[in-house]
C-alpha cells in the first residue's frame, strides 16, 4: 500500500521512470485519491525545471580568463 | 560576451578545430563552460582540498589530448571523464560505495501520521512557474544557497541529472558509485532544493 511517505521518498524514481511496474501502480493509484501528493510531485517536478533554468554554479575563485589563456599557450607548444 | 554566446552555436567539432588553432575566444568559452562541472564531479569524488588541482590537471590532459579527441563521447563527457579520472587517480583505491542507510528522509516524520498519511495539506505555491520563479531575485538566492550547501556529491549528481542533462549511466560512471546511490542522492538534492523554495514559500 502506497502512503504519503513513500510517495515523498520515490517522487523521483516516479518522475525518473525509474519505479518497477508494481510500485509505479500503487503509486499511481495513490496519486488518484490523494491531491496532497499530487501537488507535492507537481513541485518537485518544478524545482527541477527551476534548477535547470537558473543553473547554479560551483562557488570557486578561479580566474577562468588567465586559465582560458594559460591552457591556450600550452596547447601552441603542443602543435 | 558576444563572441562566446555566439560560440554556443557552432558544433563541437568546430569547437574542437578552433581549440586547436589556439582561437582565444574558444579556450575562453569551453574554461567558462565546463570549469564548474568539473570541478563538481572533483569535488564530489576527493572533496575540497585536491579539487582545484585535479581540475587544473584535468584540463592540462585535456587539451594536450584534443588532437585525438575522437568525438565519440560528447566533449562535456569526455572532460568529466578526464576529471573524474584523475581525481580517482588522486584518491587511489578506497571503498566507492557509499553508506546511504544512514536516516536520511523526504521528508520529516511529523509531517505524517502513524500510518503514513500526511498530516497537513501541502501547500500550493503561489509562484507557479519557472519563469515567475526566475523573476524573484531572493527566490534565486534562496536556491543559489541550497545548491551551494549540498554535500557534493548530492550537487554532483544534481548538475549532471538535471542540469547538464547527462544519462544516468554516464553519471554513475563518472563518479564510480552504483545507479541506486545516484538516485538517492539526486532525490536527496531535489528534496533539499523543494524544501527551501518551500519554506521561501511560507515565510
Ligand atoms: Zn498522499
């Protein structure tokens, strides 16, 4: 039997399509009657598409320009 | 800034061509690219300390390698392998597998009952699209925060899933962890990211 809870613990492996067929089933079936976890997946769904709009970046302080130029040179003296 | 969105639309065998001419603009637009994923993945497989320096190489074999760049990979798979090979080079041989039994959840127990059920409603967002989302600068933040504050690995896997759009497959071999570990930790990552645009939400 399908509960809120496991619905929270395999929202993506559901969105992934990566549930086997059984769990897929009974956690459609607890999508039919429960609006909570439906609305719960339909955000989860969203802060995927709102991570990979905004994209977040690895904080670092690298100067990628001087690397850009340094790995430049480099690549002269290889050819 | 010109030049380098512009580079976005070449193929990346033209890419890889102007990167062995030595065209500036290139080198610029592929550090800018792919310096930050690589230094995920780094980070994720030796942590903090030797991240840096794995990355520096990474791209030092990299580039001296391109010539034989064969194209068989995309360009982004074949750097986070190079990457991912040398910080594992860098770790040498230690257990991969990691410990997930460790408590972790969803969601928090007080948020069900006895059996499972949720207790309160969840509530609807009243910024509903990703658009509207995007519009709100301290929403941004918010996020910013959360992903920067993600155990590494979790943000690993997160920017590969689901921002670089890379097969499952591709991410469990470059960070040498089994398909169920990803899948947790991307679950644990989405789940985090959820819980602060929730909390946004409410406050
Ligand atoms: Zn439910």
């Amino acid at each position: 039997m399908f509960e809120c809870k496991d619905v929270a613990e395999e929202a993506s492996n559901y969105l992934d399509g990566d549930l086997p067929l059984g769990k897929r089933v009974g956690l459609f079936l607890h999508l039919v009657y429960c609006s909570c976890c439906r609305r719960y997946l339909q955000q989860i769904r969203q802060t995927i598409s709102t991570v990979n709009i905004l994209r977040p970046q690895e904080q670092h302080d690298t100067d990628t320009q001087a690397l850009a130029e340094k790995l430049r040179m480099l690549s002269k003296t290889e050819s | 800034m010109k030049k380098v969105a512009s580079l976005n639309q070449l193929d990346e065998k033209a890419l890889i061509d102007k990167l062995i001419e030595g065209d500036a603009a290139a080198f610029e637009f592929v550090v800018d690219r792919y310096h930050s994923i690589m230094l995920s993945v780094a980070r994720a497989i030796i942590g903090e300390a030797f991240a840096d320096e794995v990355v520096q190489d990474a791209w030092v074999s990299a580039i001296k390698a391109l010539p034989r760049f064969e194209g068989r990979a995309s360009l982004k798979t074949w750097l986070l392998q190079i990457t991912s090979n040398g910080a594992k080079t860098r770790l040498r041989r230690e257990s991969r597998q990691l410990s997930l039994d460790d408590g972790w959840q969803a969601e928090p127990d007080y948020k069900f009952d006895q059996r499972g059920h949720r207790i309160d409603d969840v509530l609807p967002w009243n910024i509903d699209t990703p658009d509207a989302l995007l519009e709100n600068e301290q929403l941004r933040q918010v996020i910013e925060t959360t992903y920067q504050k993600l155990p590494p690995q979790q943000r690993a896997v997160l920017t590969m899933a689901d921002m670089e759009g890379l097969e499952m497959k591709e991410i469990c071999n470059i960070l040498d962890i089994s398909a169920s570990n990803a899948r947790v930790l991307l679950h644990r990552a989405r789940t985090a990211l959820h819980h602060s645009i929730e909390k946004y939400q409410e406050s």
